[in-house]
C-alpha cells in the first residue's frame, strides 16, 4: 500500500461547513484527482479546529500549515503550488498578530493556538470524528479499558483527587455525583448525558460531539461502570443534527469493535447508549426538565429534591454530566488524577474551554487552563476587539449570567472569582461587545430570550419576567420613569427568590448584573432619554453634515420610506418624523456624511 | 385530510423508530414526531398525531401537549423551507437585527408566518451553537454563516430559483 507523503486536514465543524467547507472539499477532491494524487495526498475531515473566524480551514502535514478562509478556487490553487511545487500560498495563511510575518504552523508562533491546554478537545481537529481507529490511536478507549480493571471506587477516588466539576454550569463536583447515584440502591440505573447545549454563545458541546464523539462515548461507558449502570442515555437537541449523525455513527463502531454492547473487552460489564432528540426547548437543559423530555413529555422541571441521583430517568438513580465534563474523564484516567490537578486554580481544577463570540477578532473554541486572566483570553487569544474599537464588557453564563466590564479584565477566571463579580462560569461561553453595544439593549435581549423559553410552571418566570422585559421596553422607548431600576432589581430578586428551577432562578441575572456594572446607561435611558451606544431606535436620530455631503443622491436613493430630500449636488436633509432608523443610507455614504446622534 | 396511503406511511415511519418492544413506552415519542415532521415537509397534520397516539398507547392529549410546547414541531402548515433565524445575542451583536429585517423584507412575512408563494416559513430560535460565524440562520437542516444583507438574497433568490426549475 502506498504511504500518503501529504495529509490533508480539512475542517468539518459547524462553523466551517457554514462557511462553505463542501464546496471546497469538492475542490480538494476534484484537484487531487486532477493531478492524479491519490496515492500521495490523503484527505481527512475533521471536527472544529476552533478558529471559526478564519474558516474555512484546512491544514497540510507533514509541515502542518495552515490555510485560512477558503473558496474552491484557492483550494485549486493550494494543491498546483504547495503539494505540487511545495511553495506556500502566502496570501491564505492566517495573520500572525505578534509580527508582520504571516504564520505558517500557528502551534508555533499563534496565540490562539500556543496559549491552548487542549484536554477535553485533545483530538478535536486533528482525528477524522468517523473512524473509530483514529480515536484508538489517540489513545482512545485505553481509559475504559484502565477502569475495567478497577474497583468503582477506585475510579471515583480518582476523580476526587483530579478536583474535576461540571462543566455544564454550576461546577458541582464530578465524583460526589458519581458517588451519590452509585451508593444509591437498586440494580437498574442510568448514565445521562446533557448534551442539549442552548446557552447562547456557547458551542464547545457541538464541536466536541461533531468532532470527537467517542471521547463522550468511552467516558459514558466509565461512567456505567462505575455507579452500576448498564444503559445511558444522551440527550441531545434537534437542532445539532451533524452531531446526531456523528455521534450514531460513533455509537455503531465501537459496538463493532466490541467496545460497547455485552460483555466489553471481555469483561462482565455490558453497556448500551440510546439517543433521545430535543425539539426545540431551552429549559431541557435543566436536568430534571431534561428527564421528563426523555421520557417524552414536555419538558417542565420536577421538584428538587429527590435528585436525578435518587430518582431520574424511569424513577431510577440516574448520573447526569454535560458533555464537556465527560470528555475530561478518559484523560484523567490515563494521565492521572495528579496530573490533571496540577493545572488550574486552587478550587477549580484542570481546563475550561471558552467560546469567543461577538465583537472579538478570532471567534471560536479554545481550550485554556483555569486561572487564565480575561484580558489573556481577550486580547492575547482573542486579538483584541476589531475594527479599533473599545472592549465594553464580556457575557458570561448565558442568559443565566452576568457581564464584566473592562475594570476587571485582570481577574484569574474560574468558578468562585466569577460568582464574586455577580455572574457565572455557565458553560463557558463568552460573548464580547465593544463601545457599539448598549448594555440596556442586551439586557432586553436576554429576557426575550428568558420569556420566550420559560416553559410556563411558575408563575414568577412566566409573568414576572415578562413584566420585566415590558419595563426595559419602555425605557428603550424613552419612556422610562424614576425608580424603575428599582422596581427592575426588586421584581428580578423576587423571581430568582420564588422559580423551582434554574432557569427562572436565574433569567433577571443579566438584568441585575448591567444594572450593577452600568448604572449610568440606564440612567441616561431614563433621565435624558439618551441612548449612549446609539443602539435604541426611538432615542436616536440620523443627520446629515451639511460640511461633507456632495450631493451624490444615494442615500436618498437607498431610503425605503423616502425620508430623505434634496437635489442633486445639493445638501440632503432627513426627515426625523418619517425615518425608520433603518441604517441603509450609513451603509452607501461614502463621504462619511451621515451620523447617529441621541438624543 | 390525510389518505390511508399517508396513514400506511406513518406506521412505517413509527414501526421504523420502536424497533424495540420495551422501548414502546411512549419515550421515543420525540423522535417519531420528528421523523413525521420531516415527512410532511415541516409539519405534523393532527390525523398523524393521532396515529402516533394509537400506535405508542399514549393518550392523543400527550401527544398535542408535546407538539404545542417544543417549539421545533408544528400543528400548522408550513413553508417546504423553514428559515430559523438565531436570535441570541452573539448574532444579535454582529449584525442579527438586519439579518431578520432583510428576512422579513425579502419574503414579505413576519416571524412564525409563511411566504405567500408558501415555500418558506420564518421563525425565531435559540442559539444554534455557530456563534463563531455570527450572524447565523438554519434552514430545514442547512445551517449559513458569516451572514450580510447581500449573502441572505443570495440564498433566497438561489432557493427560489431551484424551486422554479
């Protein structure tokens, strides 16, 4: 059999398949048979390579180089120079931030990609997610294969020494929960995996599932076998369906192998895995909502306690953890609880992968070692915010969170440091805003999230958070009346106080949290009826310098609602009565003549 | 109405998701109003929960109650596209809100409403995890990033002409 001299990776994440991954692949696919190279080229899709921004991606070993944002035409063009010619296409490597040389193998020189402790993401981008055997040579499988040969309690005491906690939100203690559901009596028992990832700007879930699914698979069967489970379930939403199709797959080789289903590895120990499909729920997320969807209700929290450990699935002692928690378990196994233990803080151990999203220039998935500071995350890894604008606050925890705003960018994240400052770890996901975003605005935002999702049990939720949302309406219309911030921080404590489950006891926390940190944007709300984003429509106006206009006609032009008036070469004027703050004519100004003004 | 053909095929469809007897407790329900769903082109039609209902030995009011509260089922018709549109805040801060509008322009319908021509179905919904190629829309099961006013035309006017062809 020929050996391949060149491997080419090409990224198959989400976010590269968004931004047009098939067609290149085609490309790839159409140039290599082009030049007749299929014994020296193997091409391999991979999961998230974590640079979403620069997608899509595609590496090239043996020198390791990376291509950025790709169209079928520089693909052509990267197979005649560089496999053929063995010349590097410049022009498609990714930017080096530090120098003014571009980068060609970012793990040397990228800070996106050398600042990584890639634990939970070990394999994401670099085995292809559909061939069992690349995972093995991963040293895949070798961790279950390690706990077979352990008492339960040993691999539970393993766990208590890594110090790992959930990844999913609230950081409770992996081992005390495995050792919960494994002492409770009874012979049938369920393993569970939350995989129903919803928090917004949060997708390390659906890169691990689609781009690493047996690393899920292998810690679910430890699992089993460590609290006396012979089945599991992962729940998983609808709307992921690539990681559906992946994680079947998945489910299907290791049975083939023997690594699943009865008897694995020869041992006594059976286990099977069972999808269930989400539709479209939010609060599915919460555990015991998660359960009654699984067994095909809707999806309302239960009463807490009894506990999924007690009583879950069917009634039964059932063990829940979120993917990513998961995906740390077969490391720490093999490396050792010690190892593991040695990164972090001192309370929260081991790597946290955060999703970049929002206003920062490299958007995606990195994998960093508690402890990291925000201003590393923003400006070493993230590099910086685009367009030269400011850095405002950072979104944490989803719409169960908080924001944090520049004046602690030097905090070392990790669980309790982003309680004190009035958010949460949530699932990692962080979304960046620059000077551009009005902090009310977002605010509003996420409690349209939180009315739109709350499945309608407590009335608090339901109707409080809708009251809520209908009083940041109106000061975003200008409207606002003294004392309600007041009444906005009173009702949120109230409906944190009075929900059954976490998402009521947590939606007003955006709210709460802005009103913490920018006081004075709701003020100006309020008590000026200005808008200082220049976000909030009604509190804002579009004008025309009379200095720059020429006179060109195209804002006048590209208005929907004809607001705009005046001859040609002449100054044009817009009509505030009739202007719908639409924006078009900012767009297709070229003598940077139009402004937004609030109020 | 549905025809005993349509009736026939839903039995397929169920038989096809309960391959195992013990699963036939009614937890697999989820998946075969998905895999109906997706049979009619986006909506489940009341005769078929109906079915389902028979099939699964759960009560017809179970079933409405799952089709009403997930937001991904339907009882009503909808367009052979349904565009998702992501409304969380990721997408929201890079350019979300002109998306939608765009949307909203270009098929002439508000959100949870059908094109008049009845080939797309505009709806909002939570994150759709591609926050790194924000703004994001899905449609039916094809997701697109990186969105402008200019590239959401583009794939609507694509679709449109695929359809007329």
């Amino acid at each position: 059999m020929p050996v391949a001299t060149n491997t080419i990776l090409i990224c198959a994440g989400g976010g590269c398949i968004s931004s047009g991954e098939e067609s290149c692949l085609q490309a790839l696919e159409k140039a290599v048979e082009k030049y007749a190279l299929h014994d020296v080229v193997k091409i391999v899709e991979t999961g998230c390579m974590g640079m979403c921004d620069a997608g899509p991606l595609m590496v090239i070993y043996p020198e390791g180089v990376y291509y950025q944002k790709l169209t079928p035409e520089d693909v052509e063009k990267i197979v005649s120079e560089h496999i053929l010619k063995g010349r590097i296409v410049e022009d498609k490597l990714l930017d080096n931030p530090v120098s003014s040389l571009k980068t060609q193998n970012p793990y040397d020189d990228h800070p996106f990609f050398t600042r990584q402790v890639k634990i939970a993401t070990r394999n994401m981008g670099i085995v292809d997610p559909m061939k069992i055997e690349e995972y093995i040579a991963h040293d895949g499988y070798f961790a279950l294969q390690k706990a077979l040969s352990m008492k339960p309690e040993e691999i539970i005491e393993e766990l208590k020494v890594s110090g790992l906690r959930g990844r999913g939100g609230a950081g409770f203690p992996t081992w005390l929960k495995w050792d919960l559901t494994r002492k409770v009596p009874g012979d049938e028992k369920y393993v569970l995996c939350n995989a129903d990832e919803g928090d917004p700007g949060a997708f390390m879930d659906r890169s691990i599932l689609e781009g690493d699914p047996h690393s899920l698979l292998e810690a679910m069967a430890i699992a089993g076998y460590a609290i006396g489970a012979n089945k599991g379930y992962i729940y998983i939403r609808a709307e992921y369906p690539l990681a559906i199709e992946r994680l079947k797959e998945g489910i299907k080789q290791a049975k083939e192998l023997g690594l699943f289903g009865e008897n694995i590895m020869g041992s006594d120990f059976s286990f099977d895995l069972e999808i269930r499909m989400g539709a479209g729920a939010f609060v599915c997320g919460e555990e015991t909502a998660l359960i009654e969807s699984i067994e095909g209700k809707r999806g309302q929290p239960r009463v807490k306690p009894p506990f999924p450990a007690q009583v879950g699935v069917w009634g039964k002692p059932t063990l829940n953890n979120n993917v990513e928690t998961y995906a740390n378990i077969p490391p720490i196994l093999t490396k050792g609880a010690k190892w593991f233990s040695s990164i972090g803080t001192e309370t929260s151990k081991g790597t946290k992968v955060f999703c970049l999203a929002g206003k920062v220039k490299n958007t995606g998935l990195v994998e960093v070692p508690m402890g990291i500071t925000l201003r590393e995350v923003v400006y070493d890894i993230g590099g910086g915010i685009p367009d030269g604008k400011e850095f405002k606050a950072v979104q944490t925890g989803g719409p169960s969170g908080g924001c944090i705003p520049k004046e602690y960018l030097d905090t070392p994240i990790d669980y309790e440091t982003l309680k004190e400052l009035g958010t949460m770890m949530g699932s990692g996901g962080m979304i960046f805003m620059d000077e551009d975003t009005c902090m009310v605005d977002v605010a509003k935002y996420f409690l349209d999230f939180s009315v739109e999702e709350s499945c309608g049990k407590c009335l608090p939720c339901r109707e409080g958070n809708r009251v809520m949302l209908e009083m940041l309406e109106k000061i975003t219309e200008g409207n606002g009346e003294e004392g309600d911030i007041e009444r906005l921080e009173k009702l949120g404590k109230n409906i944190m106080d009075t929900s059954l489950c976490g998402l009521g006891q947590s939606s007003p926390q955006p709210v709460i949290s802005t009103i913490r940190y920018f006081r004075d944007e709701y003020e100006a709300h309020i008590n000026e009826k200005r808008c200082p984003a220049k976000v909030c429509k009604p509190l804002i106006r579009y004008i025309i310098d009379p200095e720059k206009c020429v006179g060109c006609t195209a804002c006048a032009r590209v208005c929907p609602v004809s607001a705009i008036s005046g001859e040609v070469k002449q100054v044009h004027e817009i009509d505030s009565e009739i202007c719908t703050r639409c924006g078009s004519c900012i767009q297709v100004c070229r003598f940077g003549a139009i402004s937004i003004v609030s109020p | 109405m549905v025809s005993d053909k349509e009736l026939q095929a839903i039995e397929q469809i169920v038989n096809g998701v309960v391959t195992d007897e013990s699963l036939a407790e009614g937890d697999v329900l989820i998946n075969c109003l998905h895999e109906i769903q997706n049979h009619f082109h986006n909506f489940v039609p009341l005769e078929a929960a109906e079915k389902v209902a028979e099939m699964l030995n759960v009560p017809q009011s179970s079933v409405y109650e799952v089709l009403t509260f997930y937001t991904m089922f339907s009882v009503e018709k909808r367009g052979k596209y349904v565009i998702r549109v992501c409304n969380s805040l990721p997408c929201h801060v890079t350019g979300g809100k002109e998306i939608v509008e765009t949307l909203k322009k270009e098929l002439g319908c508000d959100f949870s409403q059908t094109s008049t021509d009845g080939l797309f179905t505009l709806e909002k919904t939570g994150c759709l995890g591609l926050c790194g190629v924000s703004p994001v829309i899905m449609i039916n099961e094809e997701f697109y990033g990186n969105l402008t006013r200019d590239k959401v035309q583009e794939i609507i006017n694509k679709i449109r002409e695929e359809e007329r062809d």
